[in-house]
C-alpha cells in the first residue's frame, strides 16, 4: 500500500467505493411522520428509497444462501404457543396466540449529521447482510421460524392491554392466597412467581431482568442506538413442556449476517462483568437513539426461580426476606473468627507450657502433685514416740569375742598391700585386746603422733585454755611491739567473718582497731618471738616441709596457720610468718616494720585478742590433721609441764604427761608433736589404750572425761576431714562410710589409721592399724578394708 493511500472515512452518506470519481450523492430523508404527543416513535435505520451509490445502498447484491439470507427449502414448525401472563402460566385459560408475524431484519445505519430523525418502518424488499456471532444454548438448538413483523405501535398497545390483564390477575391470586394460604412443606412453584417481586440482595440482577422505565445507571450513558435481544427458553430440562406449563421460547434465530428488527422483539444484550461480580448491560449499539419509556414487551420477563417453601408463620403473600449482603457482614465474621482461633490457641499454649512446668520435678515436688518424685509412695506410718535422750553404743549386751574379731580380719589382714602391719582391737568397755599384732613393737606413726599431742595437752592442761595475742608499748615513743603468745590460727579475714578452718578464731583487725584507739599516731611496729625456742624445724623434717602447703617454720604468733589463703587448707605457707603478720600490721597502722624486739614484761598493753578455746583447737588440729597447729599445742604442753618451748621440749612433756596418767609409754620416741618427723616411733598398743580410755564408760577411767574431745576431732569416714577424700570409695570399703571414725597418718612408706567403729552388734571396737613399707595408695586402701570389717563384724 502506497504511503500517501491514507484510509478516509465518509464524511456523509455517499458512496465513494464504486464510482471511481469524487462526486456526492446526497441521502434523501423524507419528514418524519406525525405522531401523538407522548408516543413514542421508532427511530429510522434504513429506507428503500436510498439513492443508487448510496452508503447505505448495496452496490452489489448478496448472494443468497439459503437459511442465511434466503428462506430455506422447508420452513421450520411453529414454536409452542408462550404463555403471556401470570392467568396463562397457572393454567387458567387457554394461552394466547401470537398474531402471526414475520421478523424483521433491518439494516444498521450510523447517524446522519448531528440529529436524529426519526421515520416510518418499513419492510425492505431485500435485508443486507451483517455478519454478527452470536452464543446459542444447548436448549435453543431447535427450528424456529420467523415471526411475522408487527409496527411497535401494534405492540405498544397489546402491551398495555396485557399489563392490565396482568394486573387483574394478580389481584384475583392475592385473594385466592389470603383465603387458602400455601403451605410450608410445599415448595412454592416457580410459575407462581409474582413479576412484582424485588430482586434479592445476594443475587445480582441480572440484564434481561432490568425494567424499561427504571433509570440507566449514571455510569452508563444511555446510547441513542442501543436495542436489545429478548431471550427465551425453555427450563424444563429435558422432558417435553406440558401444554399447561410452556412457556415462551426464544425468536426464530436470523440467518447468519442479518440483524433483526427492533420492532421484532428484544435482542440479546451483551453484558458488563464487574471485579466484584455484579454484572451490567452494555448496550449493543446500531446508531439511532431509543426511547426512554419502551413497553415491557421489548425487555425479557425474569425467568422464575425454584423458592424454598415459605415457613407456616409467614404469610403468603410476603416478600422473601432478603439475605444479608455477604460483604458488609462476611469480614467481621472472619475477624472475630480468627480472634477466636488465636485465643483458642493462645489458651492450649499457656496450658501445654503449665503441663511442661509441672511436669517438672522440681516443680511438682514443690507444688505437692500427685505424680512429684518425693510425693510419698503410701499412707503416712503411724507417729512413733520419741524421746529427748540420744541412745548410745550398747555396754549390756554380748561382749565382742577375740575369735569373732580375729575371724573377720583374717582376710583382709593378710593383703600383701599392707606391707608390715601391726595393730590392736580393743573392747572400750571391758578393756579386753580382741585382736593384736605386734602391737608393742614401735614404728613409724606419721600423724597419729597427733593422737598423742591432743591426749597430753588434754589431761595436761585447762580445756578453757586461749592463747593470747598483745601489742605492747614499745621502749621508744610512737613505737609498738608483737607479742606472739603461741596462737597461730588468728586470721586475716576482715571482721564479720569468721574463718572456716578455725571457727571463733580471733581477727587482726580487731586488735589493729584496739591500737589506733590506745594510741594513736603509732610509728613503728616490732615483733616479740621469744616465747618459742630453738629450732624452727624439727630434726627428721625434709628440706621441703618448711615452708609447704602443710607446715612452716615455727612462730609463736601467725596469722591462718601461715597460709596465704586464709579459706585453703591446702594454701602455701608463708616463710617467717610471725615477721610477716607484724609487717602487715604495721601496715594497718600506717607506721613502718622495725623488726625483732622483746617488750618489757611490764609494758602496758594497747591490744589484746584470744584464740578458741583448747578443745576446739584440738578438735581443729585432729579434723584436718594440722600440723602448725599440733606443734603449737606440744608448746604448750612444754611450757606447762615446765620444759622449753621447742620440738624437744614438746615431744618430752607429752610422754611425761602419758605416763603420768598411767599409759604404757614403752618404745615411744618423739621429735615434734604432729608427726612429720619421719624419727618418731610409737607402738599400736599406745594408741589403743588411749582412743579405748576415751571411749570408756563414765568413770570407769579417771582420765576419760578429759580425753572425750579426742573422739569428737576424729575424721567420719567418707564424710570429714582427712576422711573425706578418696577414702572408704572401694567397693570392700564403702560399707564403713559414715561409722568408722579415726585419725590418719600418711608419709612416704607409711600408712597408719587409729579411731573407733560401732560394729553390727551396736558394740564399740577401738582399732589401730600402722603399715610400715607400704605404698600409698593401695596400703592406704587394704588400711580402709581392715576397718570396714569391724563394722561388719558381728563378734559376739
């Protein structure tokens, strides 16, 4: 196509395509017809008298093709009679027949100028063809045939004598149902549907159901060349209608190509389908404008819809309650019911998380649930009595038997592990030896020397013994002294807490506090360590004892046995504690360490503080086997019994002061008082006879209410003091824990353990048992099986 050849629409009705020229022919329109005033006229779509070359005018004729836009070979049967109003569909009369017609077929035609005209209808002598696509439904597959063509004058008074018909009608049903009134399990019958009734809400309505007179919707302006197709159809599925229930069938379909008439009945009209579903006409236009008011014979009747039987309370003839519009009512029932979902939800999390918690035992022990672990398991056992005094070991039943005793051990006596054992069990009671093996032969002891200090110092001295602590004033002004009194368990820890090693221990703090109240502005602090003598090691002690975690050298004054940490019984020891506390202090005072002094006898005193009493300083030594504080205690038994203050002068007062009570100190050799030196030697049978006199009855042995404490500083077995760590964990060993009490003695080669056992009989068995030439670990264990035995033992 050449670029100049622009396509041109005709500016009026003349027909360029043919005649080859640019000449016009113009469209004659004759005057329209007088008409009434109010009536309404049909618009002019075509006329015969078009001028040849017209727009309108074929040039050519069209070929006809039968049943297209020529009638075909055998007209199709006429369609069943429709039923015209209410009257007809109930059957009451016979239906009335259409006057025969033909269809109409006009030719569209677009408007001329700027106004519409309007003109008579008239039967062209030949239609034009259109081609027009148009859905058919199943049920309208069927031969129509043309209905003959009537003027809309015609029909607009047939229609206004048939809504007054109608209307009678209606009148006559209304009566008739006020007098019998339908039943409620009837369901209403689709043809007794009134044409008055208004559309529900839910239901959009639909196109054809659209009254003329009602007005067009402002978003829809009405077209001047909008027509419309009358549907019709028959709902009866597929059994053939009865003559009672027919009703109007659609308009015999035009051949393919031509458009039919307005005045031969309503066409079908397309629709408009909004987001939402609701659907509208879209007016099909041929381009001639229609008439506001059109009779209800050109608009499709709403087909009636199957009715659920009205209940008996309802009357007849009521309207239908209209449904709820599901969109202003459906959101908020969503929203309370997913609040409804969430608070279901959140009420089985809140008891799913409550199951969990009590299912916990903790929890449900301390709420008392049924199904707690320590929920009890029966009903409560019947009160028993009780009494306020404590039973004690039995001294009137059957007396252990030495072959009883010898039995029992034999096993465990003879493990190779023990190396040279020696030992003695002995009767508390009677005094009777059960069992003795080389028991007055001397040998290495370790820290059951320990036993022997604690006896000596217990009969020696008063149980109420405290050791002193004082700052003097020194000879120079502004100057003080330390004076060391022997007591090395007085503690660093800050007032208010009291040590864990030495309960009721006194604090330095507090005589630091008492010195800055007697005299303040103190310059120099100097210490007095006159009080113990000699050596500060005793010979058979290890390069390596002093200082260690267990011993250091001695003072007459410390602060926590030496330790630096004031809560570990395992802590380092520090080098010439006594130096060492008296710098401290200085510091406190915030004066200078002016080093060894001695203070005047008569020097006044500007601070004072005391130890625990003796007993608990001896249960304290026992306990956790300390040997700074066992030396300080032989000290003490020296300075008693009227020997010096040192190592030896210690070891002679305790065998002085044994023997003295009537023990047999035959072999004992001491050169300190807790057991380190590896030059010590003291026999079983020793320390027999001292742990049975301290478990004797009252007043069986004179010495045994001052040897008690002795047994109350013994280690438990599995539960206590040098007891507590991996002792009595052996499965030949366990059943001991807890009844076996006794003091322990360890040194490289030497295992030894010396207590007592409440054995099966509820008897007490006073035992010592020393391996000499044992290793540590498995003597120290064959030890712990000899004394789980006896408490096995059931030696009557």
């Amino acid at each position: 196509m050449p670029e100049n050849d622009q396509p041109m629409w005709p500016s009026s009705d003349e027909d360029r395509s043919s005649s080859g020229a640019r000449k016009t022919t113009p469209m004659s329109l004759p005057d329209p017809p007088e008409r009434a005033p109010g009536e309404a006229g049909v618009p002019k779509v075509t006329g015969s008298e078009a001028p040849k070359g017209s727009w309108f005018a074929p040039n050519v004729a069209p070929e006809p093709v039968p049943g297209l836009n020529a009638p075909a070979e055998e007209p199709p049967p006429p369609p069943p009679p429709a039923k015209q109003d209410l009257a007809d569909r109930l059957g009451s009369r016979e239906p009335k027949r259409p006057a025969e017609a033909g269809t109409e077929y006009i030719r569209a035609e677009p408007p001329v100028a700027e106004s519409t005209q309007f003109i008579e209808v008239k039967q062209p002598e030949q239609a034009p063809v259109v081609p027009v696509e148009r859905n058919v439904w199943p049920a309208e597959q069927q031969e129509r045939r043309e209905e003959p063509q009537q003027q809309w004058r015609e029909e607009l008074q047939l229609w206004r004598e048939e809504q007054q018909r109608r209307e009678e009608q209606l009148k006559r049903l209304d009566t008739q149902r006020r007098d019998e009134p339908q039943r409620a399990e009837e369901p209403q019958q689709p043809s007794a549907q009134r044409r008055e009734e208004p559309q529900r809400p839910d239901e959009p309505q639909q196109p054809w159901a659209q009254r003329r007179d009602e007005p067009q919707r402002p978003e829809e302006p009405q077209q001047p060349w909008a027509q419309r197709i009358e549907l019709r159809e028959n709902r009866g599925g597929d059994r053939p209608a009865e003559p009672g229930e027919r009703r109007p069938g659609l308009p015999p379909e035009p051949p393919r190509g031509v458009v039919p008439s307005a005045s031969a009945g309503s066409l079908a009209r397309p629709q408009r389908i909004e987001p939402d579903g609701q659907r509208f006409d879209a007016e099909a236009t041929v381009g001639i404008e229609r008439p506001t008011q059109f009779p209800a014979a050109f608009q499709q009747q709403p087909q009636p819809r199957n009715e659920p039987p009205r209940p008996e309370s309802q009357p007849p003839s009521a309207p239908p309650p209209s449904a709820e519009a599901p969109s202003a009512e459906e959101p908020p029932k969503k929203r309370r019911k997913g609040k409804l979902i969430a608070l279901v939800v959140v009420v089985l999390l809140v008891l799913a998380g409550g199951g969990v918690a009590a299912a916990m035992p903790k929890v449900s022990n301390r709420l008392g649930l049924p199904w707690a672990p320590n929920a009890p398991k029966g009903d409560s056992p019947e009160p028993a009595a009780a009494t306020r005094q404590l039973q004690g070991p039995d001294s009137a039943g059957k007396a252990p038997t030495a072959n009883g005793v010898k039995s029992v051990l034999a096993s465990a006596a003879g493990n190779s592990a023990l190396g040279q054992l020696t030992g003695s069990v002995i009767d508390p009671v009677t005094g009777t030896v059960l069992w003795d093996r080389g028991s007055s032969t001397p040998v290495t002891p370790a820290s059951t020397t320990k036993v022997l200090t604690s006896a000596a110092a217990l009969l020696s001295l008063d149980h109420n013994l405290r050791l002193s602590t004082k700052i003097v004033q020194g000879a120079d002004p502004g100057t003080v002294v330390l004076v060391g009194g022997g007591d090395t368990t007085i503690t660093n820890l800050p007032l208010g807490t009291d040590s864990p090693l030495y309960p009721g221990g006194a604090h330095v703090d507090d005589l630091v506090a008492q010195v800055k109240k007697a005299a303040p502005g103190v310059k120099k602090v100097q210490v007095d360590l006159t009080l113990f003598k000699g050596a500060t090691t005793a010979p058979g002690w290890e390069a390596g004892d002093a200082p260690s975690t267990y011993a250091t050298q001695m003072s007459p004054v410390m602060a926590d046995g030496g330790r630096i940490s004031p809560k570990d019984n395992n802590s380092q020891r520090t080098a010439n504690a006594g130096s060492a506390l008296a710098s401290s202090i200085a510091s406190k005072l915030g004066a200078s360490a002016g080093g060894q002094a001695t203070a005047a006898k008569d020097a006044k005193v500007l601070g004072e503080v005391k130890s625990a009493p003796l007993t608990e300083l001896v249960s304290d030594l026992m306990v956790l086997s300390d040997d700074v504080l066992a030396e300080a205690i032989a000290r003490q038994v020296a300075l008693a019994n009227g020997e010096e203050a040192s190592y030896a002068g210690g070891a002679r007062a305790t065998i002085k002061v044994l023997k003295d009570h009537g023990f047999d100190v035959s072999g004992v050799e001491l050169s300190d008082g807790s057991g380190i030196s590896s030059l010590n030697r003291i026999p079983a049978r020793l320390l027999t006879q001292l742990l049975a006199a301290a478990a004797a009855p009252e007043g069986k042995n004179p010495g045994t209410g001052k040897l008690r404490p002795v047994l109350a500083g013994l280690p438990v077995a599995g539960g206590s003091g040098t007891l507590a760590d991996k002792r009595f964990d052996t499965p030949a060993s366990q059943a001991g824990r807890g009844w076996v009490r006794a003091k322990t003695g360890t040194l490289t080669g030497v295992n030894t353990l010396a207590g007592l056992v409440l054995d099966q009989d509820g008897r007490v068995l006073v035992f010592a048992f020393m391996s000499n030439g044992s290793d540590t670990d498995p003597g120290r264990d064959a030890i712990d099986v000899l004394a789980t035995s006896l408490r096995k033992c059931g030696c009557a």
